[in-house]
C-alpha cells in the first residue's frame, strides 16, 4: 500500500538525532506492548507480514504521531479484533467478558517463549525444483507495483533498474503472507546506483540496495 | 515516528490502553504473564549488542571464520550461540578502504535482534528511514562520522527477512588485542553503519 511507512527519500522529518544512553524503553508500557505483540504473535494466528500490514494502513497523521510502540499497539488491537481473540467490549471494559477462542491457545509459558525466541521463525521455503529466474550480475526493471494490500517494494524503487547481487532464497512472499497465504518466491538484493533512485539529489559514490522477490522483478 | 517528544503526552492513555490488553489476554488464558516477562528479560539482558561486537571481535582475529562469515553469515554466528528471533537469515557486509555500508529499513524497523537486541529510537525514526537512503553522507555527518572523499558508501533497506551486520573496519593500533579486547572496541552504531569502531587508544566501552 502507499502508507506513510513508505519513507524512504521524504522531505521534511527533520534531522536524525542519536541519544546516547538511551533506555531500551522509554516507559514500561513500552517494554509490555512490545512482550505483547511478541505473545500473541505467537499464537498463531497470524504471520509478522499481516501484523506489519495492520501496522501500516492507518491515517498518516496517526502513524506519524503514535510513536513506535503507540502503532503497534494500536496494530496488536485491531489484530485481535479482526481475529475474533477479543472483543471491542472488553478492550473498553479492560476485562474478559468470556473465555477464548475454542481453537486458539494455550498460551505458551515461560520455557515455550525461550525456545521460540531462540529458534526464531525462518521464511525459507522449499523451492520445490523452482529455479531461479535471475543470477547475480542480471540487469532487473522493478515493476510499477503498488497494490492496495501489503508490499515491500518501496515506492523509490519502483520502476527503476538495478543489478541482481545475490539470491537470498526461496522466502515466504510478503505480499501474499500479509493476506494469509503461505506462498513463496525466489528473494534477490537488488541494487542501485544512487543517481537512478535520486536523479541530481543522489550523493556521489552512493548506491543503495533492496531485498526484492522475483515478483517485483522483469528484465531490463 | 515522531520520536520522544510526542511519547510523554501519549503516556498515561497507552499504560491504560497496554494494561488492557494485558488483562483481557490473561483472562482469557492467552497469554502467560511470565512469558511476557521473559520478553522482556531477554532483550533487556541477554540480547544485545555485545553479542554482535562478539562476532565482530572474532571476524577480526580470525580469519577463518571471517571468512565463513562472509560465505554464511546465519551459520557462523550461530556457532556462537546467537540466533533466533529476526537473525534468521544473516548477512555479513564487510567495510573496507574506500567501501562503507550502512543498513536501514525504510518501510518499518527491520533490524537484527539475534546479534544487536532491539533497535535504538533513532534507527525506527522518520528522519533516519527518511533520508538514510538518499543522502547517508549527510546522516552520517549527523552521527559524526565523516569518511575519507572517495569511499563508496552502500546502503541496505531491509525489505524481507535478511537482516544485515556491519562488519566494521579493525582499527589501527590493535594489534595483538585478545578477541575479547576487540569486541570491546566494537560499538553498536559501527555494526549498524552510522559509526566507527573505537581505536583502542579511545579506551574500551
């Protein structure tokens, strides 16, 4: 979607600016949203493309004042909502009104969450005898692409040429995983010399890169 | 987005609007209390960026695994104990004389954890998402960093699940440094791209 996630080349957001000795959290809400949003991940119910994409398609103005962890609660709220995992009643009440979901849970304990963080989930998918359409060194168009839904293509690197610099793998499609599918496609970093992503703006010597599946990609 | 100076006046409202959450999942049995403190305990103890500057202090006294690094990047810090979570498929980038790389994530905040724990406010802001594509040269300037006239700098916006870790330049004057001395040396931001590993003469962390 063209969210205002998509920042990469906007104007106007001001100077970078470095803390040093910044807390890793900056409230203790903070450090529950984000153990939250991890849990209930971790039911199941849907992957980290759909939480993004829940993320991301909000007012600008919203995104762009929540604050990080502000966006993701309001992400984890819709999540839970649209999954049926919650009531609008009892997020407003602060209390259960009923038990959960049939087919959903137990919740994980403690010892689940440390294995489940230490072994991560990996995006990696079986290609099945599916090769690779682009080898390293291949010149690649990225399309127009700009669907409503979830996408990873970032709106500067659309209908740009860059070279192929390596094949990733064979990942999990963003795309389709933040509609609920379990589809995959071959993953390449794709990249850029700075002039054909900025024009006269671009700092010499300067080339950025993408991870970018076959589906953003045709010839040049 | 907007950074720190719009949190404190959201503050009060996102304690009661997290505690809500907290208690409707609990209630209903679906999410478990300690695991939430777990969470938290992981990533504010034990995964962190010392586990990168490990890696890094290893790459630099050892050539093999340098190498293996740069073959397979996921492999090689997972003999080290450290993978999982957002460090499932690794790349290493290597800086050199006259190459810098520096990595972003322009369409959320895509960073990784396995090796750096979570990332500082500034790496998930709307000016450094904003701008680290299109002019690095000026963001680093804002990090104090300037680098020799010449150096190609490239940039990695991390749009799928390949994370990336800035191996950064050894620095002059540590020769002879134990593994453990180097790691020492090693800062988070030189791992992200937007800073330099210390010289030894600048003392340790």
């Amino acid at each position: 979607m063209n969210g205002p996630h998509d920042l990469g080349g906007r104007d106007g957001h001001g100077p970078v600016a470095p803390r040093a000795d910044e807390p890793l959290f900056h409230a203790p809400w903070e450090a529950r949203a984000l153990a939250l949003t991890l849990a209930a991940g971790a039911l199941g119910q849907w992957s980290l493309d759909r939480s993004r994409a829940a993320r991301e398609d909000r007012d600008p103005v919203d995104y762009l004042t929540s604050g990080y962890y502000g966006i993701w609660i309001k992400a984890l709220e819709r999540l839970l909502l649209d999954h049926g995992l919650v009531g609008a009643d009892e997020l407003a009440a602060g209390r259960a009104a009923d038990g959960p979901r049939p087919d959903v849970g137990p919740a994980p304990g403690p010892r689940e969450m440390a294995a489940a963080l230490a072994r991560g989930t990996s995006a990696a998918r079986d290609p099945g005898g599916r090769r690779p359409r682009f080898v390293p060194g291949d010149r690649v168009l990225t399309r127009n692409h700009q669907p409503r839904g979830h996408t990873r293509l970032p709106a500067y690197a659309r209908g740009r040429i860059g070279t192929v610099e390596a094949v990733r793998g064979h990942h999990l499609f963003a795309d389709r995983s933040a509609a609920g599918e379990d589809v995959a496609d071959w993953l390449y970093t794709v990249r850029f010399d700075g002039h054909m992503l900025w024009g006269t703006r671009a700092e010499p010597g300067t080339s950025v890169s993408i991870d970018a599946w076959e589906a953003y990609l045709d010839d040049a | 987005m907007a950074g720190h100076d719009h949190e404190g006046s959201h503050l009060d409202d996102m304690t009661a609007r997290v505690m809500a959450i907290e208690t409707v999942l609990t209630e209903k049995g679906l999410v478990d209390p300690g695991a939430l403190d777990l969470i938290v305990e992981t990533y504010e103890n034990r995964v962190g960026p010392r586990n990168g500057a490990r890696v890094v202090g290893r790459a630099w006294s050892d050539r093999d695994f340098a190498d293996w690094l740069g073959r397979d990047a996921t492999a090689a810090i997972a003999s080290m104990g450290f993978a999982g979570r957002q460090g499932e498929h690794m790349t290493a980038v290597f800086n050199a004389p006259g190459r810098h790389n520096m990595v972003v994530c322009t369409l959320c905040s895509c960073y990784p954890w396995s090796v750096l724990g979570l990332p500082p406010s500034w790496y998930k802001s709307a000016p450094y998402r904003a701008r680290a594509v299109m002019e690095p040269r000026a963001v680093l300037a804002e990090f104090g960093v300037t680098l020799p006239e010449g150096t190609e700098i490239r940039v990695w916006d991390s749009t799928a699940e390949q994370r990336y870790l800035v191996i950064p330049e050894r620095p002059a004057g540590s020769d002879g440094l134990s593994e453990a001395a180097l790691a020492d040396l090693v800062t988070r931001d030189s791992m992200i791209g937007t800073g330099l590993a210390r010289a030894p003469s600048e003392g340790g962390r």
